[in-house]
C-alpha cells in the first residue's frame, strides 16, 4: 500500500485560495488506511478550507466526495461529469492517483492535498507503471500533475536535457520524455507561466537519502496497546 501525510495546511489554502469552486476528492484504500485521505479526511479538510475561506473573505464553493480508488478508472469513471463541474479537483489521493486522474479529466487542474510518503509490497506480480517516486515532497501542482522526479529518467527538476527527441527520452524511444508531458500538460491548463517561477533548492532529505522512512501515529498506536490489554485482560477473567 501506499503512505501518505496530509500537507501542511496554509500549504494547501495557498493552492486552492483563488479558484472559485473545489472539489476535496478523497480516496477510500492506501491514504484512508493511514488516516490521510479518505472520505472522513476529505470532509474534515474540506470544512477546515470552508471556515478559512470564510475568515479571509473568500467566496469559495469547497465540496467534498470520495471513491474507493484513485489508481482504477472504473472507480472514478462514474464521478468524472460530477467532477468536470469544477474549477480545481484537489485531491487527497497519493501521488500516483493525482497523476493518474490529471491524465484523464481534461483541461482542469488536479492539485495534491497530500505529500506521498512510501510504499507497502504487493503480493501478486503484475504490470507496474511507476508514476509516483513517493519523495516526501509533492510539486506536481507546479508541473502539471506529471512527476518529473519519477517520470524524468534523471530526475531533472529544470526542464528537458538535451537528450529528448521528439517527446521520447534519450534511454529509450518507448519511454515519453516527461518535461515534455509536463509543458504540453501545462499549456492545455494555461498554466505555462508557473514553469518561469523561480524555486528555491529542493529539499531531498524528505526522500530516501535518510534510509527507510517511518510514519508513527502516536494516537493509533496508544489506542490498539489500549485495546489489547483490554483484550488479554478479558481473556485472563
């Protein structure tokens, strides 16, 4: 499965702040899991923006909704009208489904409530398109909802190298060159000029470079100790 952590929250009104109708789009597997973007965080996120938005004199319309999956279209297939209706999707997916859903929407910009943290094993072998490298940090409301530290065969954080051909990546003609996605994505959105923002360095300490990352939910953790010993305890008697 995998993990992921809900962005810090001015982070996200700084996103979201100038649309005029939001959709917090949660999904119910990996994120609902680890209490990051399920459906009941979807609308606690959803009603915390309402009452920012509020404060600061905004007219905003913030629904919320969820499906079971982000990463399958036969989940958000039946929700994809509902979601055209909107300005802006943000989503509470990880990595991999934000992408994945921008791929498919149209020209409506589909911006990550979350930061994708790691990944859980998969028991059956299968075929795997990675479009998430979980790095700790999510830009893809800068680049389109494309990756270019996953999709980019060198990671390129600064546009194409001198290797792209064609749309296609010097290591392999079957592989899209992914600056190339990401400025025909951005030029479809209207959003080109965000390419010409200066960034400040990044931060890869967030990534694997510390080695294995944990996430430790105090709260979660206290509460089954709880219930266990009230099990053990039960049994004793």
């Amino acid at each position: 499965m995998i993990v992921a952590q809900q962005k810090p929250f001015e982070e996200i009104w700084e996103m979201i702040k100038d649309f005029k109708k939001v959709l917090v789009f949660g999904c119910n597997t990996c994120v609902a899991i680890c209490h990051a973007g399920g459906s009941k965080e979807a609308e606690i996120l959803a009603s915390m923006l309402k009452i920012k938005a509020s404060q600061e004199g905004k007219e905003i319309q913030i629904d919320h909704a969820a499906i079971e999956r982000h990463c399958e279209p036969e989940f958000f297939e039946p929700m994809m009208e509902k979601a055209r209706s909107y300005d802006l999707i943000l989503s509470t997916a990880c990595g991999v489904g934000v992408n994945f859903l921008s791929e498919r929407i149209g020209n409506i910009p589909v911006y990550p409530a979350l930061n994708t943290s790691f990944y859980g094993a998969v028991p059956e072998p299968g075929f795997f398109v990675e479009l998430c490298a979980g790095c700790g940090s999510c830009i893809l409301h800068l680049t389109g909802g494309i990756c270019p530290v996953a999709r980019c065969s060198k990671s390129l954080m600064n546009g194409p190298c001198g290797g792209t051909s064609n749309g296609k990546c010097e290591v392999s003609d079957q592989i899209d060159c992914a600056w190339y996605l990401i400025i025909e994505r951005m030029k479809k959105l209207g959003t080109l000029e965000k390419l010409f923002e200066i960034q400040p360095p990044r931060d890869w300490s967030t990534s694997r470079d510390g080695g294995p990352r944990r996430i430790s939910l105090e709260h979660i953790r206290a509460y089954e100790e709880k219930e266990e010993k009230s099990e053990n305890k039960t049994e004793a008697c």
